[in-house]
C-alpha cells in the first residue's frame, strides 16, 4: 500500500471504490476536525469533574456510588462494539455484500443499546442511593460528563438505524458509504472517551 | 412530567407583565415612564423595521426571489454577503445603546434618567451583540466571501452546514431583538457570572435569553470553524501551497482553528449554568459545593481565544489592504504567518489575565501575565510589516487605507494598554475600572471593527459590481476615527481617576467633563453609522457610473480579483493554476490575465437546500420556548429538529450542473468587456473611468 | 496502483483484507488486556493508592494509543495531518485541562476549601 492511498482517519475504502474513495478525503477530515472539537468539548466537562471531586458537600462520593462490576460489563460491551464495527467497516470496503454489513451493523447496534441499558441502570441505582445530580456539585460534575458521552452513545445509536435506513432505500451509494465510515470514528472515538472515563471517574474514584 | 405540566400553563411564564411598557402604566412613577418609554420605543423601532420591511418585500413581490435567491442558497458569496447584513442590523442597535449608556453616564452626576436595571441591560445586550452578533457574523460574512475567491475554489466543503450556521446565527440575533419586545435581557453583562446569573438571584427570563442565544451563535460558530478549516485545508486550487495563501486567507485558516477548539469551554459553560438554572444542578451555585470561580474559568477559556478569533480576521484585512494600496507585495510574509500562528496558539495560554484577583496564587498570575505580554511580539512583528509595507510604496489613500493607518495608530495604544494590564499588579489597581473599558475597546474597535469596515469598502465593488460612494466613505472613516478617540480615551483617565466600570451614576464631579467628551464623541460614532447609511444609498443611486464589471478596480494581487465582479455562481470558469504568492500580480504582469479560456466544461454546484432557515427558524423556537419555559413548545420544536436532521441524511439530489454552454456565454462576455475597457491608472482609481481593469506598467516587459 | 489492489471479487480475501483484519483483532486483544489488568488492580487492591493511580493513567494512555492505532488506523505511513491534529488538540486538552485543574487547585488551598477526601 503506497502513502497516497491512505487519505484520511478511520479504514480507507481503497483505490477499489474509486471515486467514493476520492470524495471521502475532505468529508472525513472535516469530521476529524469536529471529534477533535468534541474531544475539547470533554476535556472541560473532565475538568470540571476532577476540579469538583472534593464538592461532595456531605453526599455520598464515588465510593458509595459507584459498582465496579457494572462498569466493567459496560467496558466490555463498548470495546465488542469497537470490533463489531470495525468488522462492519471491513464488510463495507471488501464489498461482502449488504447482508454482512447490516448484520455487523444490527450486532454493534444491540450492544451499543444494551450499554445504553447498564448505564442508565446505574444512573437509576445512583439517584436510589441519594446520588442525584441536585445533591451536590460533585454528582452534578458526573452527571455533566457521563450521561454527555451516552448522549452521544445515543445519538451514535439513532444515527446507526438512519444508515440501515438509508441502505435499505439507497444501496450502497456514495452518501452511505461516507456516513458508515464517519460513524465507524464516531463510534470509535466514543470509545476513546470511555477509556478516559472508566480510568478518571471509575477507576481513580474506587481506587 | 406529566402531560398537564407540560400545556398548562399554555404560555409558560408569558404575560402581560413581560411587555416593556406594562409596568410604567401600572406603576406610573417618573423613572418608570422615563424607562418604559425608552424600552417601548426601541421595541416600537424594532417592530416597525419588521413592519416595514414586510410590507415592502410584499409590495415590490420580492418574497420568491428572497426566498430562492438568497435565504435558500449555498452559495458561500450570498451566505457571506447575509452575514454582514445581519452584521450591520444588529450593529445598529448596539450603537445606539452605546450611544444611550453614554449619555446617561454624562449626565449621571448625582442620578442621570436610565434605571440601574435597564443600564444594566443596555450594557449586557451591547456586549453580547458586538461580540457575538456583529464582529462574528461581520468576520464569518467577508471570510466566507473572499476566502474560497481567494484560494481558488468553487464552494466550501460542506455547503449545506454553512447554510445552516448562519440560519442558527440569524436565530440568536432575532433572539436577543426578541428580549427587546418580549421580556428583559439579561443583566449580568456579556460574561454573565454567575452566582448573579443563577436563579436564586435572577429568576427571569434575562439570563436565559442570554444562555440560549450564546448557545445559538456558539454552536454556528463552531460549524463555521469547522467547514473554513476543511476547506482551506482541502479545496485549494493546484499549486496554491499553504506559503503561497493570501495572508487573508491565513488569518482566516487561524480564526477558524480557534473557532473550533475555543467554543466547546463555551457551550459546557452555558449548558452548565442552564442546567443550574432549569434543573437545580450545583455547578455554579454558593451552596451544596457548586464553585462560582469555576465558570469564570471556564468562560475565559472560550473568552480569550474569542478575542483573537475577533481580531485576526482583520489584521488578515489589513495586509491585503497595506498591500493592495501601496502597490507593493507584502513585507514578511512569512513573518507574518508565523506570527499569525504564534498569536492563536498563545491564546490559549493566557485566559487566567482576566481574573488575576479571583485569588490564586501569585505564581499563577505570574506564569499568565507573562505569557500575555508575550502576545505582544508577534503583534509587534505584524506592526512593523505593515509599515516596512507601506515604506517606498506609492500608498493611496483610500477608505480602506484610512482605515488601516488609524488602526496602526490606535492599536498600538490599545495594545500597549494591553501590556500594562498584563501585569498582575497594575491589574489590581485598575481591574473593574473603565480604565479596561478603554483597554479592550481600543483594540476591538481599531483592531477588529475598522478591519471589517476597511474589508467592506474593500470588497463591495467585488460582491456587487460598484464601488462605494469614496467620498461618504471618508467622511464615516474621519467620524470612526475621531468619535472612537473622543469617546474612549477620556475612559483611560476617568479609569485612573476611580470610576467604575458599568457605573450607571456616580457622585464626583471632576468626573462630568470627561464624561462629556466622551458622550460627544459617542454622537459621532453614531453619525460615522449614518454617513456609512447614506453611503450605501448615495452609491446605489450613482451605481451605473461606478460599475467596475471586469472586476479589478483595486490593482488586487490575489485571486479574488481575477474574476469578473460579481463574480459568476461557480466562481471560476478553469479553476487557476497558481505559481506565485500573488497570484494575479503574477498573471497581470506575464500578461496571463484575462485569457479567452479553451473548452469549458460542465460545473457542478451545490443546489439550494431550506435545510438553514427551516433549522434556524427550529432552533429559535426552541430557544424561545425554553427561556419562557413553554415546554409543549420545546418539545415539539426538537422533535422537529431530529426529524429534519434525519430527513436531510435521506436527501440525495443536493446538486446542479452549471452546462458548459452557459460557462462559455458568460466567460466571453466578460473578456469581451475586458477587452473593451480602458486600462486606468492608480490615479483615476476613484473615477467613474475605472471599470475593474488596471493599467500594467511592467505588463509586457516578461511576457 | 489501481490495477494493483484491486480486490479480487468474492472469492479468497486479498492480503490487505486480511491485513486489515488482523488490526482489528490485534487491536481487541491488547485493549482487552489493558482493560482487564487496571480493573483487576482496582478490585482486588494489589498496590498502594498513589501507584495504582498512575498506574491506571499509564494503562489509558496507553489503550488510548491502541484504539487510536488499530481501530482508527492512525499511523505515520499516512498524510500526517491527521496525526498531527490529534497531536495538536492534546497539546491545547494539555494546557487547558491542565491549567484548569492547577487554577482551581491553588483557588481551592488558599480559600481553604474541604481538601480531596
């Protein structure tokens, strides 16, 4: 593989595609800029958590709050859901056919829903234990910063179904091959950004 | 919430009440009618302007062409020339209330007749327009104008989202203008810190105005960056390397980068203090562990990169100016992209300068303060290359010129203001005085304001095929000049002399002379605004003697100007080839301008898309719901922004053939105009003579 | 170069497509393990408090890496504006997170706010 055909972030579709894969540089760089925009967009609310650590005003903290083993099966769930897309980014490039790649698609899609499951269960013990974002400016820093990634985890979901959507109406047309790929980064990133989160809000908190 | 919650009461917190003149008829008191008159006459203004506009574009039928010409298009030239109208509305009004706060502070010896609430709201709107509602939209109106002109491309990358930042924008202006008619703006200034802000102590509907049209302009703003910087990064033409990028072009890149990476601190700011507000969250509250200082942070971190999204913009202007109108190439200008660069990226070092006495360590302050004062050098290194520009050029003094030598005079001042505030000492004594009024005015206004006004005159005869009235234009640059000096300079010696900023009254006397002087040169701010009116009447009058069709009536060196003016939708015929920084100084002088070009071919261009006015008229519903807390309202109006976003992803016809026969036309009747003009010379560069083609003095001699 | 990668139909997977799969595999089984040994640090306590924070960063930035290299497909083979923009944007996370977090860490001892628990 020579370097030019390397265009941007993400799986490239390859001289194979031809022309999608021309149209793809600039749509996927200017996507690129938006996550690294978002990415800012995280690092204030990840500042405003650690900087609001001690602001537990009496409530209960991270360690009356938080379940290890809840978030470990969300990690996990996340992480298949990375690979799944990623499985279903291969199908779309070496052209395995619109079956395969809703399949894929479908299988990232539960399990994005059911990550989207756990943590709100969490959320529902949380507030049961007293730990509802009203209660001090340490939970109201939690709750700007985990329910804000699965918002996006959320809108990551709807956004999945209007590609299945387009597929079925559309095939596999120039616009739908650039939307799975953007989402395939989006999907991604919000991984990243789990990482950060599991690691600074869970992690260092149960430590 | 239940449903009842939601439709009763059907108007959330609607009511009489909230109409400006209610509580001067209920409660008739001298400082109620003085107040209430003056609110419902702006208000009665506002309404009238939207009367009359209605009733005219009715009358002359021009609702269709309105519609599919202009609020529809893709086009970045339209979208950019709706930007600075929008620009020039809202600039309106912000004048005058700035006009009003200094009358009321000359006349404030013991009392003045505004109420400290609605001076308090006249100071907050003026802010929060000029910022975010008329230098944003300004830069984001000539940015997107020129910059794809000038880098040689056809269209922004994404056409439809430019489409819909400035439908998002639109619906903060109409917002804030609003909170004019309907309620009160918010009074807790353009930063609006909280605890002031929150709804223990301000439970109206002002700060939330404020929140949702910040929100608004902030997520258009970062849509904006987004597309300016991928299509600077991608869709220069070939040969146009990043060293070769008009330095407009740069500053723009610059602005843009910061666009992107300084409005998420903004928009977390906002929905904190929203949700704070809406939800009883402790972000920024005194109790429950909320942190008050934490904001301020937070906003700084948005507000400081702010200020030079504000201001590059300009200093891109005004290298393009320097250089056109001394008719020579840009000195340094590899010093200038460096220090370009270097400024953007010490923005984002330097935030904490704003609240040196919120009571960190002094260490901090120190590391801040420094890296403030460095600022100062890449901006000196501009500096100079503006004047090294200008030394042994033959310089014509034309508005844009004018403009741009009183900024080098002014903004060296205001920069050196600057520098001495950078010192956390000298901050201590004068922070909160008007002394920092007089600071950041004198680089906003000279720096960022002229620029835009010297870019305006400077591309009009591009945008509209005329030139502007020179002669109106001088007047209203003198006035600018003039009134901006009389108006803020007396603010530096009041600052030292103790008056606080945002002081309605006051009781010291030696302060009323000053005041004065200031006051009076307010009046001719707001008659430099009135000559720039009459300017554009007087030019549209006389516009078939000031026709400058074959598009370069400024000598122009970058590619902007290789075209005819207007220019046609698709931009270029053949998109140029580039080989040297100024590009069309180098196509003038080999004798490669105005060339019959070969066979063209078909172009493909964006089709219009109702995607922006449908989600800007969204988006300002739900807006409008939220600050009045009607939640059906709310509802409804993001079920209808999901569904639109959806639907938009199904679209698949977004585009247009331009035929290749219809190219060709228009090609040939511009070189054949260009053919037919009269050559001018730099000279009768003012005259009706000039027709957009410039006389060569070396053209030929390589060729 | 066209001619050279075409993917040859249906039938077997070309070696870039096995390439590509193995990044995808490889990336999944490196994350799994950074995941799994920070978790398990957590839960059973194996070291003291201030080494298991760093250790628990150490293992982020590092799985951090590993999506952004097999998942996202980030190298250097590639135009380098991509790489460089990450690299761009952690350098402003650096000085704003960063300075937010010193800013209101001084703020906090000098206004004798509660310490961290």
């Amino acid at each position: 593989m020579s370097q030019d055909t390397i265009k941007h972030p993400g799986l490239n579709l390859g001289c194979a595609h031809g022309g999608d894969h021309d149209a793809a540089e600039r749509v996927m760089f200017g996507f690129w800029l938006f996550l690294m925009s978002d990415a800012v967009l995280f690092g204030m609310v990840f500042s405003t958590y650690v900087a609001s650590l001690s602001a537990t005003a009496g409530g209960p903290g991270p360690r009356d709050l938080y379940n290890i083993r809840s978030v470990f099966i969300e990690t996990l769930l996340l992480l298949a859901s990375s690979f799944t897309f990623g499985m279903a980014s291969l199908a779309l490039k070496y052209k395995h056919g619109e079956t395969r790649l809703i399949g894929w698609l479908t299988v990232t899609l539960a399990l994005g829903v059911a990550f989207l499951g756990f943590e709100s269960h969490d959320f529902v013990t949380m507030f049961a234990k007293g730990g509802a974002p009203t209660r001090s400016g340490f939970l109201s820093a939690f709750f700007d910063l985990v329910p804000l990634h699965g918002l996006h985890v959320t809108g990551g979901c709807i956004w999945l179904v209007c590609l299945v959507g387009q597929i079925a109406r559309y095939g596999l047309d120039t616009r739908v091959k650039l939307g799975i790929m953007r989402l395939a980064l989006f999907w991604h990133f919000l991984d990243i950004v789990w990482i950060a989160i599991f690691s600074v809000v869970y992690l260092a908190g149960l430590a | 919430m239940s449903l009842a919650a939601i439709i009763d009461p059907p108007l959330g917190r609607l009511s009489l009440q909230s109409l400006p003149f209610w509580q001067m008829l209920q409660h008739p008191t001298e400082a109620n009618v003085i107040n209430g008159v003056i609110a419902t006459g702006a208000a009665c203004v506002m309404v009238l302007g939207a009367i009359v506009s209605f009733a005219l574009i009715t009358k002359y039928r021009k609702w269709g062409v309105l519609w599919t010409e202009w609020l529809t298009s893709t086009d970045h030239k339209k979208i950019g020339i709706m930007y600075v109208a929008l620009a020039f509305v809202m600039a309106a009004r912000a004048l005058i209330e700035a006009c009003l706060m200094r009358a009321q502070q000359a006349f404030g010896l013991g009392g003045g007749f505004v109420s400290p609430e609605h001076f308090a709201e006249l100071f907050s709107t003026h802010g929060t327009i000029m910022i975010f509602f008329v230098v944003m939209p300004f830069l984001t109106g000539v940015i997107n104008y020129a910059m794809p002109l000038q880098i040689g491309a056809r269209e922004v990358t994404f056409p439809r989202l430019n489409s819909i930042s400035l439908g998002l924008t639109a619906a903060g202006a109409l917002l804030v203008m609003v909170s004019l008619l309907i309620g009160k703006f918010s009074t807790g200034g353009w930063f609006g810190y909280p605890p002031y802000t929150e709804a223990n102590f301000n439970p109206g509907v002002g700060p939330d105005y404020w929140i949702w049209a910040l929100s608004l302009s902030g997520l258009a703003s970062t849509f904006t960056g987004i597309n300016f910087v991928t299509t600077i990064w991608k869709e220069r033409a070939p040969g146009m390397r990043l060293l070769r990028m008009p330095l407009f072009t740069w500053t723009a890149l610059c602005t843009s980068i910061l666009m992107m990476f300084a409005m998420p601190p903004l928009t977390i700011a906002m929905a904190q203090l929203a949700l704070d507000r809406y939800l009883g969250f402790h972000y920024f509250t005194n109790a429950h562990g909320g942190n008050m200082m934490h904001f301020v942070n937070l906003f700084w971190m948005f507000g400081h990169p702010e200020v030079y999204i504000l201001i590059l913009p300009s200093f891109g202007i005004y290298s393009e100016v320097v250089a056109t109108f001394s008719g020579k190439t840009l000195y340094g200008y590899r010093s200038m992209v460096m220090a370009t660069m270097a400024i953007a990226i010490l923005s984002f070092t330097v935030w904490l300068h704003h609240f040196f006495t919120m009571g960190q360590s002094a260490d901090i302050n120190a590391v801040f303060g420094i890296a403030s004062m460095l600022i100062g050098i890449p901006t000196g290194v501009k500096i100079y290359d503006w004047m090294w520009t200008m030394f042994r050029g033959r310089i014509r003094f034309t508005v844009p010129m004018v403009y741009s030598v009183g900024f080098i005079f002014l903004f060296v001042l205001g920069g050196m203001s600057g520098i001495l505030l950078a010192d956390p000492g000298v901050d201590y004594q004068v922070h909160n005085s008007v002394f920092l009024v007089a600071h950041f005015h004198n680089v906003a206004v000279p720096g960022a304001l002229f620029g835009l006004l010297a870019g305006y005159h400077f591309w009009f005869p591009k945008a509209f095929g005329f030139r502007l009235s020179e002669r109106w234009g001088m007047v209203s640059a003198v006035c600018w000049i003039a009134g901006f000096m009389l108006a803020f300079f007396p603010l530096y010696a009041l600052g030292l002399m103790g008056l606080p900023r945002r002081t309605v009254s006051y009781t010291e006397p030696s302060y009323v002379p000053l005041e004065m002087v200031a006051f009076l040169g307010a009046i001719l701010v707001i008659a430099a605004l009135g000559a720039l009116l009459v300017q554009l009447w007087v030019s549209i009058k006389h516009r078939n003697e000031n026709r400058v069709f074959v598009g370069d009536p400024w000598d122009g060196r970058s590619l902007e100007w290789s075209v005819s003016a207007p220019p046609p939708d698709y931009d270029f015929a053949v998109i140029p080839v580039v080989t040297d920084r100024d590009a069309f100084t180098a196509a003038k002088e080999s004798g490669n301008a105005y060339q019959r070009p070969g066979a063209c071919a078909d172009i493909e261009l964006p089709k219009n898309s109702a995607l922006g006015p449908a989600l800007g008229a969204i988006g300002l519903a739900i807006a409008f719901g939220l600050v009045w807390h009607i939640w059906w309202m709310v509802i409804l109006s993001a079920l209808a922004a999901v569904a639109t976003t959806i639907s938009s992803g199904f679209a698949r016809d977004t585009t247009r053939i331009v035929p290749a026969q219809q190219v060709q036309r228009e090609q040939q009747r511009w070189i054949a105009a260009a053919a037919a003009a009269t050559a001018i010379s730099r000279a009768d560069e003012c005259k009706s003579s000039n027709a957009g083609l410039a006389e060569q003095e070396y053209a030929g001699v390589s060729a | 170069m066209a001619q050279v990668h075409e993917a040859d139909g249906q039938t077997e997977p070309s070696e870039e497509e096995r390439r590509d799969f193995r990044s995808y595999v490889r990336g999944i089984g490196l994350a799994l393990l950074l995941t799994l040994v920070p978790f398990a640090l957590v839960r059973w306590a194996w070291i003291p408090r201030f080494p298991l924070l760093i250790a628990i960063g150490v293992f982020a930035l590092v799985q951090m890496i590993v999506h952004f290299r097999f998942f996202l497909h980030i190298g250097f083979r590639q135009k380098r504006e991509d790489l460089q923009l990450i690299l761009f944007s952690t350098l402003l996370l650096i000085i704003l997170v960063g300075g937010t977090i010193w800013i209101m860490g001084s703020l906090a001892l000098r206004m004798a706010m509660p310490p961290q628990p």
